[in-house]
C-alpha cells in the first residue's frame, strides 16, 4: 500500500523539451525540427552524465553548461559553437525556463492527492538555485512544504545515488516499501529508487525504449500524463 508520493520535476512535473526547443530556434535557426528531439536527447544525457562532475568541482556548473549544448551539436554534426556562444545558449534557456507552466494534468493529480491527506515530496538533480527557481515557478509550494523538496547539489549525491533517496527516507520520514517515486528518467528515477527499496512509477511519455541491459523493474509504467490522475485515483479509492 503506497502512504507517500514523491516526485521528480524536470520533463515530469513540466514539459521540459518545450523551453529548450524554444532556445535553440532563437540562436540555432540550423538546427532542424526533426533533429530537435535527438538534440534534447543529447542535451539531457550530457547533463545527466556530468553533473556529477559539478558536485565534486572538478567541473565549474559554467563549464558544464557550457560543454552539455557544445557536445550534443557536435554529436549531430552540426557546427562547432564557442564557449560565448553556449553560454548565450544557457541564458535565453534560462529565460524560457523563467515561464515554464506546470502540466494540467499533474497539477490535477496534486490536487487530488492533498485532497486525500497523501504527504507529497520532491527529489530533483541540479543546481539549488536554478531548481529553486523552477519550484516557485511552478508554484509547486502550494502543495509542498519547503522541508519536503530535496536539491541534489546541496546533498552531495544526485539520483540514481542509493544515498538521495537514503536522505529522502530520513528527512521525509517514509517508509521506503510503501513510497512511490514518481520520474521520466528510467535510470536516475526507477533504477535509483527501487535500489533504495522504494517503489517506481515510470512517467514514460516520451515512449522511450527501455536502457540496453536493462530489467523492466518499475512497478508502473504510464505513458502520457492523461494516466496519471486515474492512476492515482485507482491507488488511492
């Protein structure tokens, strides 16, 4: 029986392609529409993959952005950028992020969790600030207290670490067999809740195939945001 719900936010909570797409035809009018989503792709697994590197400070968070947009070009042969150019990049990213709106149907399902008393938390990867900007953006602390939201860079650790959903354990006090963590991201969401004994909902949207060598070892999978509230609603009767 699940007795907690705790969320991811970046492309769970919102559309996080939207502001990214928008970014890249301001100042990459070559790339095309239908290299934008393998572009993203890229964008998201260098960040995934380096971030760690911030959080250590062998990477400057600047350098990281930098490299992120820089590499996923290059990966799709388009033109190498300049470092002014990626950071260019990051500022008209972050300005289309400054107007991100949460998806109707999670605020739905936010709704009907208050409404049921379920205790609803946050665990997401990035930098304090940028997250926290994201946060209030989203108005998400209408229906989270500040005590229930964790940022990874002020951990130490960043999903799919054991130890962030160790930390979540302990600050949120839950139960990790009766808690559900609710992510798009297979390997940082499903992958590291279940190895802390959490159960995994997999927000799956993007219909993406599952990691090569990889078990399907979510407990759900959904594949659009319409399925979520029902899921809830089933979960929760």
């Amino acid at each position: 029986m699940i007795e907690t719900v705790v969320f991811d936010i970046d492309d769970t909570i919102y559309d996080q392609q939207e502001p990214f797409h928008k970014a890249v035809q301001k100042l990459f009018p070559l790339v095309t529409e239908e290299d934008m989503l393998p572009l993203y792709t890229r964008f998201r697994v260098h960040s995934d993959a380096n971030f760690n590197k911030v959080i250590t400070q062998e990477w400057s968070l600047e350098y990281m952005r930098s490299h992120r947009i820089r590499q996923s070009l290059k990966d799709l042969d388009y033109p190498l950028i300049t470092s002014q150019e990626a950071l260019h990049f990051q500022e008209l990213y972050e300005e289309e992020l400054a107007a991100i709106t949460m998806h109707q149907e999670i605020e739905k399902s936010l709704d009907f969790l208050k409404e049921k008393n379920i205790p609803v938390s946050i665990i997401t990867n990035g930098p304090t600030d940028h997250q926290y900007k994201k946060i209030l953006q989203l108005g998400l602390l209408n229906w989270i207290d500040e005590d229930n939201i964790i940022i990874s860079q002020a951990t130490g650790y960043e999903k799919p670490d054991v130890e962030i959903f160790e930390l979540g354990k302990q600050q949120f006090s839950l139960n990790p067999e009766h808690s559900l963590y609710v992510g798009d991201n297979f390997i940082n969401d499903v992958i590291g809740s279940k190895r802390a004994g959490w159960q995994a909902l997999w927000l799956n949207h993007r219909k993406r195939e599952l990691p090569k060598e990889t078990a399907p070892i979510h407990d759900i999978e959904l594949t659009s945001f319409e399925q979520l509230l029902p899921t809830f609603q089933h979960m929760f009767a």
